[in-house]
C-alpha cells in the first residue's frame, strides 16, 4: 500500500490533489492507492452503480480497470472541498467517453463521489 | 397451466427419462428443459411432435457402475456415475418431500454450478419451475431427480471461486456495479478456441478475473440477492442482442442459468438466496469472458424493436417455429424478463437468437 501511495507521489490533503490521485490511480489500475484516498464511509453514485462504503466503491472501481485503457482528464475545478472534473473515460469495449465527476473531499479523504455520462455505450 | 398441459409433460418427461441426459459423448439432452418451456408458454400442442424429431438424436440412458452412498463426495464431478447419481436422487426424493431434497443439495451443488456448461443447473430450474406451477407430481418430482443427478455428475466449479475464502465475504458488501456494467466490465480469455472446458480453465490465470468475480454481492438481504439476480437476467439477455454473434448457441447460458437460478429461488430457504445468486454471476460472467465477442454486432445488423400486445407471444413462437433447442429456452428466459422489465430489447434479443441459430436437423 505504502509502495503503491509512493508511486503515485507524497501524500496530500489538497482536495485538487486527492483527485488528480484518484484518477492517476484509476489509470494505473492501482486499487490499494485508490483504496487509500477514500475515507471508510466513503459513497459513490453513478449511471454504472452506487456504493455505500469505500471497500463497495474500491471494488467496483477495480471490477472497471479490466476494460479501462486510459483515463484523461481535461478540466478541474476546485472550490473548496469539492472537486469538478471532466474526463475522458477511454475502454476496450465503447468509444472514448466523456464524463463529469464531481469529488467532495473531507479531512483528506474522498467522502463522495457522484458521477454522470451516458453509459449506453458500455453496457448496451 | 391446465392439468391437460401437466399431463402433456409428463408425457414427455417419461419419454425423455427413458434417454441419458447428454449424447454424442457430451451434448446435453435439452429435451426436458425445451418441453418445459413450450408447456410452459402455451405451446402444449408441438411439445410431442418437437420430440419426435429430437429423441431420435439421443442415447439410451446409461447405465450405472454403483450405488452412491456416503462417498458422495469422491462421485461429484465424475460423469461416469450419471446413472448413479439419479439413481441416488430418485431414491432421495421418493423417501422425503422434493424441496427437502432441493434444500440438502442446493448447497452442496452450488459451487459446481458450471457443470455441463451450466446445463445441469439450467435442468433443475426448468423442474423446479414446473413443480412450483404444477404442484406435486410424481413424474415431475422424477425428473427433478434426473436433473440434480446431472448437475451432481458433471458437479464443476468456476476457476477463483473455491479459493474465494468465506473469511473474505463475511462483511456486508452490495454489488456495487450493476450487474449490466459488471458483465460490460468482465474480461476476456486471450485464446478463444476449444471446448467449454478448455476455455473455463485459462479463467484461472485471467487478468482481471478475481476483480470479476467480486462484483456480486455478498452477505446481503434475501431480496437484495433476488433483485440483483433478476438484474442479472435481464442485462444478460439484453447483453445477447450485441454480443450474441461471438457464440449464438453458448451465449445463451449467460441468461438462462441465472434465470433458472432465479426461478428456483422460491423454492430454497432465504439464506441461500445470497450464495445463489453469487454462483449465478459465477456462472454468467465465467460464460462471457469464454465466449463474448470483443466488440458488439453493428447496429444495423440487428432485429427491429418488437411492438404490440401480442409480441411476446410472437417471439416464443417464432422460436418454437426455429425449433432449435437454445432457440426456446432462450426466448423462454427473454419472454420472462420482458414480463418482468416491459423492455421490448428482450423480444429482440429472442428473435436475434432465431436468426443466429439454425436448427440442427
């Protein structure tokens, strides 16, 4: 876990940060790293599921990285504790895919997480 | 069902049990599984003549090398015990009530639920079903004997899921992704040639695979087990009119295994409902990443939408008109989900799966 933090750069509690590093860890396909910036109860709601707690949400995010190829970000914001970006959600099974993600970080953890795309793509 | 329907099946029960449950060495007999579920839809009138035609292409039934008895265990799996293992289950369920019997070994089946390429458990569902409609009936209660005798036979586990430690599941944990985006995200074996067996073992060694198998739920409510399982049947016959072209014949166990699954549940105590449901994703993810296409069909080349009142009843009889055995149960397990979702993409996918199967003559 620590190895896998490391890699992906110090530690941080800067909520712009905590999101660059949610999504550095989403592309390398590093589930202990993502684990790690979630806070226990940590949620997640969008079109592809819902998780009630950060094991729910690392899980269903490591059950993506089979088909993940690449995940580019084009645009963040920060205002606060809350983190806006706009990615580009790139698979092995539906064109490249824009989605908007918006983080809500709490004592340098990500406690929320709401997501929205079309997903007709993948799951049709 | 009207009795005269039941009767009809019988009929074709004690036609079919008088065959083994697999021929040519290992296809499976789907004479009982499709006179089900033409019974079952209202087509009664062509179970006899579809038979007619598809007895002659099966076996005599086996026979047997020794009674199963307390060394049940070491006879799991072993298909040289077919007769056996009915034999054993007939006994079993002529001495106590059948759920009894379905309740002992729904569990101790469970983890094998890949036998046969899921037909032993597809079998149990389509009897199951009938016993529940029906109500008891001794030529039924038989063939629930023949079909948990077959699953008992070719009893095979899906790679990474004996390993899955109870230790891991004893926390509560929802199915965080839908069970649509769950078979969207299973992963692929690299070598996609060879029979079922052949391609269930490269699931050992799949990138990806354990993180495919954590999708389903674990530890959670009776009903949440059941809707997620439901989930599950519908993405996976709505998954068919895309992805059905990689392997039209196969792909169809992806829906009609958590299918039977799901109509055995009422059938089971509640707190088997969570595992159930656990071995129907097995089960229906181990079928998608063994044969799945890579990428689905062009939109163009797929059926229409159906529309009307009547159109589920027209996809079912389309399929029995087809004749093919995976053609009717498949439309079979998408009449029910239409039934269930009101989303015409199931009619479609029945009769995308008319198009894509020809009949074997």
């Amino acid at each position: 876990m620590v190895r896998c933090l490391r890699s992906l750069g110090p530690m941080t509690t800067d909520p712009r940060a905590l999101a660059t590093a949610y999504f550095r860890a989403w592309k390398a396909h590093d589930a202990g790293a993502l684990r790690a910036l979630l806070a226990d109860d940590a949620t997640f709601a969008g079109p592809l599921g819902t998780a009630g707690n950060a094991d729910e949400m690392a899980t269903a995010i490591q059950g993506l990285f089979a088909i993940t190829t690449d995940v580019v970000v084009q645009i963040m914001a920060a205002d606060g504790g809350d983190v806006i970006t706009w990615f580009d959600l790139h698979t092995t099974v539906a064109p490249p895919m824009p989605v908007a993600n918006w983080s809500q970080v709490r004592d340098g953890k990500i406690v929320r997480v709401r997501a929205t795309f079309d997903p007709r793509a993948i799951v049709a | 069902m009207t009795s005269d329907t039941a009767a009809v099946l019988d009929e074709a029960y004690q036609r079919l049990h008088k065959t083994g449950p697999e021929f040519d060495g290992w296809l499976s007999n789907h004479g009982p599984m499709a006179a089900e579920a033409m019974a079952r839809n209202g087509h009664a009138e062509h179970v006899h003549s579809w038979l007619d035609s598809y007895v002659s292409r099966l076996d005599e039934f086996p026979r047997g090398r020794g009674p199963v008895g307390a060394d049940w265990q070491e006879a799991l799996g072993d298909p040289r015990r077919i007769a056996d293992w009915t034999t054993f289950f007939r006994h079993e369920t002529a001495g106590q009530p059948w759920r009894q019997v379905v309740g002992t070994w729904w569990p101790r089946l469970l983890p094998g639920a890949a036998a046969s390429a899921t037909h032993g458990i597809i079998r149990v569902g389509h009897a199951v079903r009938a016993l529940l409609a029906d109500g008891e009936d001794a030529v039924h209660v038989t063939e629930l004997a023949h079909g948990l005798g077959y699953w008992a036979a070719r009893w095979q586990p899906v790679p990474g899921t004996t390993t899955r430690s109870p230790a891991a599941e004893t926390g509560r944990r929802a199915a965080a992704l839908t069970p649509a985006a769950a078979l969207a995200a299973v992963p692929r074996i690299a070598d996609q040639s060879g029979g079922f067996r052949d391609r269930l073992r490269q699931l050992a060694k799949l990138p990806g695979w354990p993180a495919a198998l954590a999708a389903a739920p674990a530890q959670v409510s009776a009903d949440e087990a059941r809707a997620w399982l439901a989930g599950l049947a519908d993405a996976a016959v709505f998954r068919y009119l895309g992805y059905g072209h990689g392997n039209p014949v196969m792909l169809v166990h992806a829906a009609t295994a958590p299918t039977a699954i799901l109509r055995t549940l009422p059938a089971l105590s509640q707190d088997l409902w969570a595992p159930s449901a656990a071995a129907a994703w097995d089960a229906a993810a181990a079928i998608t990443a063994i044969y799945a296409p890579p990428a689905p069909a062009p939109h163009e080349t797929l059926p229409p939408l159906p529309a009307g009142p009547d159109a589920a009843d027209e996809a079912f009889a389309r399929a029995v008109g087809n004749g093919d055995e995976h053609a009717i149960k498949f439309a079979d397990t998408a009449v029910e989900v239409h039934a269930r979702t009101g989303d015409p993409v199931a009619l479609a996918a029945a009769a995308h799966a008319v198009a894509l199967i020809p009949r074997e003559t």
